[in-house]
C-alpha cells in the first residue's frame, strides 16, 4: 500500500512537472571590463548602477562587424566559493564568423534588454553585417528566465574575445552573481 501510494506521488509530480528541489536563482552584475586593442567597440562609457547593478551608458562600435574580417569566440567559468579561483566550464563559443556568431547567439542575450525601451541595439533579430552605431543601454540586468533551473550557484566570468582578420583586437569580460532567489 505505501509503495502504490509513493507510486502515485511520483507519478503526480512528473506529471504536473513540479521540479522538485529545484530553486530558481538571480542574476546580477558585478563588473564589465574591456580589453581594447582595436578601439573599434568601445563600452568605455557603460557604468553599472544602483543596487541592482544595472547596466546604463553607450556602446560605440566604430565599424560594421562582417563576416569577411571580423569573428569572434567565447569561454564561461564559474568561481563557486568566491576566492577568486575560476574554474572554466565546458560552454564555449569557438572563433566564429561574426555574423554567424550572432546569429546562433543572440537568442542568449537579446532577452536581457527590451529593444526600443532599454536599447536600440538591434540583438532581436538577424543582422549582417552587425551595424556600426551608437547604442544606448538603459537599466539592462541579466535575467535567468530561459536559463537551466540547475546552475551551480557562485561567481560566473564571461570572456568574448574579437578578431579581425584572424589577430585578438579585444576581450570583453563580464562578471556576474547567481544566487538563489528569495
């Protein structure tokens, strides 16, 4: 009888697709640092702001981003006890052509800003080659939403690296803090 009835809550919870034990977490900002050989995409001017540390400011990029010159590539680690000892995780983003890269990509990153009310850079749809332009970033965190529920909790570290014509011309570094979520 109490195995029937374990049986049945089983099957009640996949059903209804309850994660069990599962938080979700929050995503915040904890630094932005650029590395910038090129001058060709400068965010020198985005500050992260307020408690929630969102990001606000301009992004320049000086030149139209194709795919004949310019490709970039990608690496996420993970500091799970905040030491400072980042351990690099299997995601990746191989060099890639530019436009390729956006186009496979972006689908992880234009949710975290509204186009038109938080920027007017265009991450929601497909373009090529990536438009030369000043750009506005108004009050954009990171949100978790699309994310996976099971994320190790602690510091995470995101490396992008440019390339023109095959030579580094600039790595972008953003920290972030996931959290459970309260």
């Amino acid at each position: 009888m109490i195995k029937e009835g374990i049986c049945l809550v089983l099957m009640l919870l996949m059903v209804d697709g309850l994660p069990v034990g599962v938080k979700r977490y929050r995503m915040t900002l904890v630094s932005f640092s650029q590395t910038n050989v090129s001058g060709v995409f400068d965010t020198s001017k985005v500050r992260l702001i307020g408690r929630e540390r969102l990001a606000n400011g301009t992004v320049i990029l000086n030149e139209d981003m194709d795919d004949e010159h310019w490709s970039l590539s990608g690496q996420l680690s993970v500091d799970s006890f905040g030491d400072g000892h980042y351990k690099l995780l299997p995601f990746y983003i191989p060099i890639t052509p530019m436009c390729q890269a956006f186009k496979k990509y972006r689908q992880y990153f234009s949710h975290h800003a509204e186009y038109g009310t938080q920027t007017d850079f265009p991450a929601h749809m497909d373009v090529c080659p990536v438009p030369k332009g000043s750009y506005y970033m108004k009050n954009v965190g990171l949100r978790g939403d699309d994310y996976p529920t099971l994320m190790q909790r602690g510091y995470y570290q995101a490396n992008g690296t440019f390339y023109y014509d095959g030579q580094d011309v600039g790595t972008y570094t953003i920290n972030a803090l996931l959290e459970d979520d309260e």
